[in-house]
C-alpha cells in the first residue's frame, strides 16, 4: 500500500480506547469497505490486517477477535481460512441460525448430511425437496463448489 493510500486509509479510522471504528462506506451488512488505488474494492479490516501481516492468500480471511464489524484495529484481527472464521461465528453464536450461515438456506451439518446421502445414491431431485433448495444446488454441494469450506466428501 502506498503512503498516500494508506493516509487515505487511516483518515476514515475513528480511533477509541477499545476498537478502532472504519467511519467511510460500508457494506449492507456493516463491514467497512475501502476502494485500492487499482480500483479493486475490499473490506477495512482486510486493508488493516495486510498492512501489519502483508498479503493474505485468497482463501484467507481477516477475522475480529471483537466482532465488531467496522473494527479494522491490527490487534482486534487474525489470519483465518473461511471455515476457520465461520466455526468462530458459530462458536460465538454470532450466527443467526444457529450452525448456518447467516443468509443461507442450509447449514455445516446439512451440506455433510447432503454429500454423504447423495454419494450413497440419494437423487439430488429428493434431497432438494427435503432441503428447500434446487437439485442444482444439491451437485454443486456434493461436489464442493458450493460450501467448499466444509470438511467432509465432496
């Protein structure tokens, strides 16, 4: 990050005693969000933690040990894989639906339910009746393109 990006940067950081607060845009779902020099739009937090840890790999996210969403405080953030920071929202109970993810029509247990069913030949047609989801989403599912992050068979 250059310096005058990272001026730019730290100008809309509300620093507190606790967090420090992103005051610039934010996504619908409260993060911070902040537009590179190159045009590439990402989370605050993400910024912040590749300032202090450099570079995160693409399967990597900036989690909050404070889950709060417009935090970009380096020493409130960590390093995590996605099924890393998802397991945390469920271990705080973050998650609105318990084990699922917050918009999500399915959950953790169901997508292991689904692989393990459809590999034993349950047809995706049945399975997406049971789930509410299409026969579509079941491949993808039991594949791993969809939900890739959870263990188990795809």
């Amino acid at each position: 990050m250059t310096a005058r990006e990272q001026d730019r940067f730290w100008r809309k950081v509300r620093r507190t005693d606790t967090c420090w607060l992103w005051v610039g845009a934010t996504t619908k779902s409260g993060y911070g969000v902040f537009v590179r020099e190159d045009g590439v739009h990402t989370t605050a937090h993400r910024v912040s933690l590749e300032h202090r840890d450099g570079p995160l790999a693409a399967h990597e996210d900036a989690a909050h040990r404070c889950d709060v969403k417009p935090c970009v405080r380096p020493d409130h953030l960590f390093r995590a894989t996605r099924q890393e920071n998802m397991d945390d929202m469920i271990r705080k109970g973050r998650s609105r639906r318990g084990d699922h993810h917050q918009t999500a029509k399915i959950g953790v247990a169901d997508v292991r339910a689904i692989r393990r069913r459809h590999a034993a030949g349950v047809a995706s047609k049945v399975l997406a009746v049971e789930y509410g989801i299409t026969p579509r989403s079941i491949r993808k599912v039991a594949r791993g393109v969809r939900w890739g992050w959870v263990g188990g068979a795809a």
